[in-house]
C-alpha cells in the first residue's frame, strides 16, 4: 500500500511502501542491498528501511515506488528477480509502465524437459510471440540476447506438440564470422554441425537432448544448413532461419520460396552483425524492402530493452550503437554552399 507526503519546504516526493509477510526482504532487496542502489541510482531518490516498510524519498519517488511494487509482485507470483529483470522493470517504469500490467512474463509458450516454464519476458518478446501465432511468415530482427532464436525454437516445439504441424526445420547459413576455419574434420555433417550448434542448444535445452535426437533421427526435427533447403516443397512444417542476416538476396528468396501448405516460417536476425563478404547486401535487408506490407507477413523490431542476457550485453550493444553513430556523423559533413 502507498502513502504519499510532503518534507517540510521539501519538493521532493515521500511514498511509503509496506512490507507484506509474503515478501522476502533479502531477494528484494538483494545481495548487499544491490537492487535497492540501483533503483536509488536510476532515479536520484533514497530508499531507507524503517520496521515494516520502506520509505522512498525524492523527486521520482513515485516511479522508484512503482520499480519496488512491481519486484515486490514478481517475487510473491513465485519469479526470480534478477539482474535483467530488475533493468527491465525500471526502463518499464521510467518510461511510465508496469511490469505488472504490462502482460509480459504472463504467457507461457512452452515448458523444458526439466518442467520450466518458457514466456516472453518483455513486451517486444510478447509482440514478437503474437506475431508468429497470427503470421504464416515472420521477420524477427533484433541485436543478440533479444530471444529472436529460442522463442522460436519454443514456438515450433509447441506447435509441433499441439499437432499443427508435422515436422520442424532449423536452417542457417554457413558464413563464417570473420575467421578463416579452413577444413574442418569429419563428413559434410560434422563439417556444418559447428555453425548449427545454436539452433541444437536451443533445441536441447527445450526438449532434452534424447528426445531431440529421436526426432532427429526419425526426420521430424531438420537441423541443416541453409543450402540444402534448394529445391524442397515444406508443407506442414514450422521452419526457422536463424542469422538471415548473413543471408544473400538470392538466398533468402529461394528460402521463402520453400514454404508449402500448412507451413509456418521465421526469420531471425541481427542487422548490426553481418558476414558478408563486402559488397554483398543482406537478403534479410533487401526483404525488409520487398515485403514490407505483404498481407500475411509480420517484421518485429527487437530493441537493446529486450536483451535479457547478462545485464552486459545491453551495455555492449548501446556502447558500439553510439561509437557507430558518432562515426557515421563525424564522417557525414554538411554542404555549406546549400
């Protein structure tokens, strides 16, 4: 419950907030207080534990409160609070949201073979989830940690268990991150298996690594790389291509070509991380273009608030995002005869 008052000659903003018995006090506030210093540090208030509440104090006390009720509903619905959680409810609540109201985190899609549930854990997850439920085609683009794969992997899995579709095929292009691998050991399988390891990883950690492989083996889950999808026909099947970026114009529409009846299609990928050759443009770009308002196709834009990997990643992507675009205007002088 919030009470909210005035300091004596004081702008700023008190709001008290009450501690039920149901809240553990130290997952909520964190190892050494962590989660309360950071919520201090994002929005300039102070944060003081008196008996049975917590007592925020400053000019964006009621948003400091909001972050706090909000870790305080995540912890009772039985979710862990952890470090990108905790940055997430306060990009939520700095941009005047709720975690609580915002409906992410609520829809389960599937669960792993340990029993854990697997949900869309921010509104563009949620967005980018709804799309593939109401699109034959989806584009999911976005920089790394965003889900773009294993939401994916996720939604095939249950489409598949819910009998919608009758096969799953996981594709990638083979382009090699700015390395020269040389020849690899082994036959053409275990040549292509090290670009195709995230999509196992996914897989594995969704369905178990037995169960996977039976699938595999009987046909029903493909795991392949992108070449060997020319000239097939896929009806009934839920098919991923993963790293699209790296895709050529040709690539990608020979690709999307492949898509037969009952088929359901998505497309991941990271603009900001292309392997092309130079010179090359992107088929996932050129599609953009090209499709762009075709009925029946939907393109979701992942954002650095969706990354929900190390609290890092997010850090890493807004720091190269600035230094290219400081470049990029540093390299761009304007026309002074104009």
């Amino acid at each position: 419950m919030l009470y909210t008052g005035n300091v004596e000659n004081d702008v700023r903003e008190i709001i008290r907030i009450s501690l039920s018995d149901s809240a553990d006090a130290g997952l909520l506030f964190g190892i050494h207080d962590a989660n309360l210093k950071r919520i201090e540090e994002a929005f300039g208030v102070e944060i003081v534990l008196r008996r049975d509440e917590l007592v925020v104090a400053g000019k964006q006390a009621v948003k400091a409160s909001g972050v706090i009720e909000d870790l305080i509903w995540i912890l009772e619905s039985g979710e862990p609070v952890d470090g990108q959680k905790l940055e997430y409810v306060i990009h939520l609540n700095d941009e005047g949201g709720s975690y609580r109201t915002s409906g992410a985190n609520n829809d389960v899609i599937a669960f792993t073979h340990r029993g854990k549930p697997v949900k869309a854990k921010t509104l563009g997850q949620s967005a980018y989830v709804e799309a593939i439920r109401a699109h034959d085609i989806v584009f999911g683009i976005g920089p790394a940690g965003t889900g773009k794969t294993y939401l994916a992997v996720a939604m095939a899995v249950s489409e598949y268990k819910s009998r919608n579709v009758e096969k799953i095929i996981l594709a990638r292009p083979a382009v090699e991150a700015g390395e020269r691998l040389g020849f690899l050991p082994g036959d053409l399988q275990e040549k292509v298996d090290p670009y195709l390891r995230p999509l196992y990883d996914a897989l594995y950690e969704i369905m178990g690594r037995d169960a996977a492989l039976r699938l595999k083996e009987k046909e029903i889950i493909e795991v392949v790389p992108l070449a060997y999808m020319r000239g097939r026909t896929l009806d009934n099947a839920f098919i991923i291509l993963d790293e699209a970026q790296n895709t050529t114009r040709e690539q990608m529409k020979m690709f999307l070509t492949r898509m037969g009846f009952g088929a359901r299609v998505v497309v991941t990928g990271d603009v900001t991380q292309i392997d092309l050759p130079e010179g090359k443009l992107s088929g996932l770009l050129h599609a953009e273009r090209v499709l762009s308002g075709v009925d029946g196709i939907a393109f979701c834009r992942l954002r650095e608030s969706d990354v929900v990997r190390h609290t890092l990643v997010k850090k890493i992507i807004c720091a190269y995002d600035n230094y290219e675009r400081r470049a990029l205007e540093r390299s761009v002088k304007p026309d002074r005869t104009k």
